[in-house]
C-alpha cells in the first residue's frame, strides 16, 4: 500500500539550482498522503481541474496550502486532492497547478509574479 505520494517543481532563479532560495518557489502535488490531515500551513484556495481517472475525464476538487516566505525567504505551496487517489489511475495536466500557485503568489503572500 503507497501511504505517501508526491512530486514537487522548484521554481527558480537559477536553471542550474538544486534547491530553492530566497524568493523562490517550491511546488508540491500530493496525490497520496496518508500520514498528515494537510501538508503545511492553512488551506488559502479550492479549485477544481479536470483529470483523467481510469480512463474518464471528470472533474476534480483540489485544495491549496502555502507558507509564505520560509527559512530563507523561499515560498512551498501544496496541493492536495480533497479525494483520494490513492487506488486510481490518474492523468492531470501540470500547468493549472503551476498557474494556481503563480496565483497564490501574488494574492496571498503578495510577491510579484514578474519575478518568477
């Protein structure tokens, strides 16, 4: 049994970095978590996608969490089905995600998205 799934983007600066730093962005998409209730902070944003599961094209409900301006000055926004996926084969395009936390940037820890 997976309990814990994720892939993660940093968005950086530097296309030589091999992490995040100060006014930078670290992107998370939970497809499976079973060992926490949230991955980090509050829940700043619901939204939906459409996904591919088992073949069907349908409607998702994801939910956002972030955590502005962390250790040295880096941004980590999360996201994370409302369902579970755990048992599910899933296809979901990536740039909604990407958008959402440019999104997030900007509305909730006030950073520019010119930047990114």
């Amino acid at each position: 049994m997976v309990g814990n799934y994720a892939f993660e983007s940093w968005l950086t600066s530097s296309p030589t970095a091999n992490g995040v730093g100060p006014g930078e962005l670290e992107v998370m998409v939970w497809l499976v978590d079973k060992y926490r209730d949230y991955p980090w902070d509050e829940n700043v944003l619901n939204f939906t996608i459409y996904i591919t599961e088992d073949d069907q094209l349908r409607r998702a409900m994801w939910r956002a969490f972030v955590v502005c301006k962390i250790m040295d000055g880096w941004t980590y926004i999360a996201f994370r089905p409302v369902e579970d996926l755990a048992n599910a084969s899933i296809v979901f395009p990536y740039t909604p995600f990407i958008e959402k936390a440019a999104e997030i940037t900007v509305t909730h820890c006030g950073l520019n998205a010119e930047k990114r």
